[in-house]
C-alpha cells in the first residue's frame, strides 16, 4: 500500500488513504446513522475508502456487533440507493463496543477492543477518532484515550475529529482547546465545520483565483458591498432544548458564515497545501474590525420569529416550540453590517444575516460592484451583482445591463447564469464524504485551526455580551425575510438586500 500520510504543510495527495479504524464515539446517536455511515458506505461504493478498513461504533447502547450492523443497514436502506452485495460488505466492516464514555478505567476494554480490530483488518495502529456526542464530553474523551495511550503515534497516526460547537464563548473555546491540547496535538486534531465541505465553498477559491476576470476586480476599488445570506425555511424542530442556548449567533453565525466570509476576502495562498490555506483565512479573521458599542447599537439586528400562517400552514412562534422558555429571548435571525480593515476591502460592508423560518433555504454570497463612473450611462443603469450560490441549487449567477432594443440608450438588466449540476458528475462527494476522505489521508485544509476558532470567538464575544443584555430583540413573522429593522439596516445606506428564491434566479420579490 502507498503510504500517503502526511503532517501539515505537505500538499495534499489524491491517492486512497491508508487502511486505519475509524472510531465513532455516540455511535447510537442521530449524527452517525443519518450523516456518518452514509458518508462512509458512499466511499466504500466509490471505492475511495483504503484497501481494508474497520468502523468501531462506541457508545452507552448495548448494541452487539450484529445488531448494530443490521441498525446501520436499515438507515442506509431507507436514505440511499444500495447494492444488495456491496451493502453486505461494507457492513462486514462495521463492529460496536458497549461504552461509558466518561469513565476512564472503561477505555481498557476499548484498547483491547481496537487491538483486535487493527490486527483484523491491518489497518497498523491508524485511527480517527470521531467525536459525535455532546459537547460536554469533547474535553473528558481526549483525557480518557490518552490515559490508555490511545493518543500516541508510535504505532500509526491518531486522528481526533471534533464537531462544532467548539466552545460556548471565547473563554470556553480557549479552555477546551487547552483541555484537547494536552492529549492530542494540534497537527491531530480535525474540527470539522460541513460548510467548508461544500464544494461550492470551495469553488469560491477557484473562481477568484484561476480566473483574470474577475480577480483584478476582487477588492475596494470595484466592489461596493457585499451580501452573504443563510437562510433556512425550517424552525428549531426538535432541536428547542439545545437552541435555546445557543442561537443564530453560536449555531451559525460565529462558525458557518465567518468562515465563508473569511473565504470570500482572504488572499490568495503562496501554496495549496493546509497551512498556506489556512494562514490566509486567520489574516482576514484578525482583520475584522472590532465591533464597538456604537456598532452594537445601529450595526447589529437580532430577530425571534412568531407564528403566522404561511402557504395554508400554520406556522408556530419560537416560545412555543418544543423545549423553548416561554419567555425566551433567545435570537433566531442575526443581521450584521461589519468590515474588514486590510488593504483590500478598507471601507467596504459586509451585510451578513442568517435566520430561521425565512421565506426559503438558501445560502449565497452576492458581490455588488460599483457604479460606472460615466453620469450618462450610469444614471439608469443596472447594478452589476455576482451571486455565488453555494445551497441549494448550487451554481453562478453573473447580472449586467444591456441596450434594450429600438431606439435610444435604455438599458435593461440581464443575467448569465451556471448550474453546479450543468456538470454532470455522477459522483460528487458530500460535504462528509469529502471531509472524512481528507481525514484519513492525513489533508487538514477544510478543517479549522485553533487560532481561526478563537479568533472568531474574539470577534463575536462583544455581541454575546450585549445580546445577553439586551432588550432590542425584534419579532418577524414567519415565512418573512427577518424584522423590519433589519430592511432598515441597508437602506439607511441607500442599499437593500437580495431576496433570494429557491432557484438561482434574479428576483425582487420575497418567495412566500
């Protein structure tokens, strides 16, 4: 077998990883059955997974080998199309250890547990460790596996992936990280934030920097402003209990849209590799401009929907979902007008907003550029807009303005539009799918470093401080495009948001 490790700054290889055990801890959990084995079973299919391989489920359940295999098999029978062959070899790959996950003397039997499964398989000590269970436990798990010396890489690599949240506030996050970093180091440790995943993300540095076209373009001198929207059309669900402590502000804003908007500004990187990728993201992060009191006050919209009845359906109010105090005030829209101070975007906005129970589900980035600079033709001249759409209907949308047809110089405005699926790739990997490949193989790229975390946590800390606090916290209906306020926001500044419809279309009305 080739042996495609790497640590670091080597660049990334395209070759099969090496064979290795992946641990899931909560392997009883939603996250592994619905996201996680998908994922795994989508590779083996692909033949993307190394040569062999063993996929260690670790949780409180007492679920036997068997049994666990045949739940597994049921979840990929009802979410996938399945080969009735390769589902029953991949499931021979599958295996399930009985575990308390926060006692320490347990993770003995665990050791002997994964010494059988590396000498089955020949996977020579390489293991991710995946940690899907509640954030409480990130911390206790890397202390327990590294008491066994589970952590050590003498024989084979120890990969160690962390979901989000990573932290509660800037404090939190630089307590856990310290907690994480006595047991793994960081070139092991993988936190995994799914929108990185998106291969539209990711397309936002090709477009940028493999085309003459629109880098030159790329910066204060031709950019007026820019959009970066996530909407979801879906409340809270059954989710009420964990929201109501966190908000749009720690569920997507912090983490999801800095990191986009990080990709969106940052330079172009000397190499492809992890560090030179990420050194740029952090350098655009430690560029935010600290968010002022002033700002805190006119900047910042923070929203919580009530109920309204949208195409026939009654739709409920935040404080009445399941799990929600009654007298909650805890935001489900996050409005923001911000900038970056750095050579290239000095004094240009960036209008950032997520929200629950919006018109519709859709995640873009919309660049507007300038005004020609010519009186005459720019007096009713379209705006020239570039809308990256990365969810759904993920593609390009390029809006310009053309003569209309017959006499004089009216102008109307037109648009070029490109599908990701006008590609026709069969086979193009999840956000999952993609991240857990780049695990194995060592490639740490889209997986976020310890100084972007806490950097962004320095960012957002002031608005968890003054949301705490505040009692500007406006409703919106639902099936709207957030408060009132929130409107406001841009046209004080003479400008007004996209509304977005569920297709990569140019619209000016709300979807409702």
């Amino acid at each position: 077998m080739v042996n495609v490790k790497k640590r670091d700054n080597e660049e990334p290889s395209p070759l099969i990883p090496e064979n290795n055990t992946i641990v899931i801890f909560g392997a009883s959990g939603d996250l592994t059955h619905r996201k996680l084995i998908p994922a795994f079973y989508h590779l083996y299919v692909n033949d993307l997974l190394p040569q062999d391989f063993a996929i260690l489920g670790a949780s409180r359940t007492e679920f036997t080998d068997q049994a666990f295999r045949d739940k597994m098999k049921q979840a990929l029978l009802a979410n996938s199309e399945t080969d009735e062959a390769r589902l029953s070899g991949f499931c021979d790959h599958l295996y399930y250890q009985p575990l308390n996950t926060s006692d320490k003397t347990e993770y003995g039997v665990l050791k002997e547990r994964l010494a059988e499964v590396h000498e089955k398989h020949a996977t020579d000590g390489n293991t991710v460790y995946y940690l899907s269970t509640p954030p409480s436990l990130y911390g206790v798990i890397p202390e327990c596996l590294a008491a066994h010396g589970l952590n050590e890489e003498h024989d084979g690599w120890k990969n160690l992936i962390v979901e989000k949240p990573f932290g509660y506030d800037l404090e939190s996050a630089v307590e856990l990280d310290d907690k994480i970093h006595t047991c793994f180091k960081e070139h092991q440790i993988y936190r995994i934030d799914h929108y990185l995943g998106k291969e539209t993300v990711q397309n936002l540095l090709v477009f940028r920097f493999s085309n003459a076209l629109f880098e030159p373009l790329w910066n204060r001198n031709f950019i007026d402003h820019v959009e970066i929207t996530s909407a979801e059309f879906l409340g809270v669900e059954e989710r009420g209990g964990y929201y109501d402590t966190a908000g749009a502000m720690r569920d997507m804003f912090q983490n999801h849209l800095l990191q986009v908007l990080s990709m969106v500004a940052m330079e172009p990187p000397s190499t492809i590799n992890a560090d030179s990728m990420r050194d740029e993201t952090v350098k655009v992060m430690q560029s935010f401009r600290p968010l002022s009191e002033d700002d805190l006050k006119k900047n910042l919209i923070l929203g919580q929907y009530t109920a309204s009845d949208v195409r026939g359906q009654h739709l409920p109010g935040y404080r009445e979902e399941h799990g929600v105090a009654e007298d909650s005030r805890t935001e489900t829209y996050v409005g923001l007008k911000m900038f970056i101070d750095n050579w290239r975007w000095n004094g240009v906005p960036f209008y950032v907003r997520t929200g629950k129970r919006l018109p519709t589900r859709v995640t873009e980035v919309v660049i507007h550029f300038k005004e020609t600079p010519h009186p005459i033709f720019s007096a009713n001249s379209p705006e020239n807009k570039l809308i990256i759409r990365i969810q759904p209907d993920e593609g390009i949308l390029m809006s310009f303005g053309l003569k209309k047809p017959g006499a004089g110089f009216e102008t109307k405005q037109v648009s070029m539009d490109f599908h990701y699926d006008d590609l026709g790739e069969a086979n193009m990997l999840t956000a999952y799918e993609r991240l857990l490949l780049d695990c194995m193989k060592g490639d740490a790229t889209l997986f976020t470093r310890s100084d972007a975390v806490q950097t962004c946590w320095k960012f957002v800390q002031p608005i968890l401080d003054f949301k705490d606090n505040s009692e500007h916290l406006f409703g919106y209906a639902s099936g709207t495009w957030g408060p009132k306020e929130a409107d406001e926001l841009l046209q004080n500044d003479g400008r007004d948001w996209r509304f977005p419809c569920k297709n990569l279309t140019d619209t000016d009305y709300c979807e409702l």
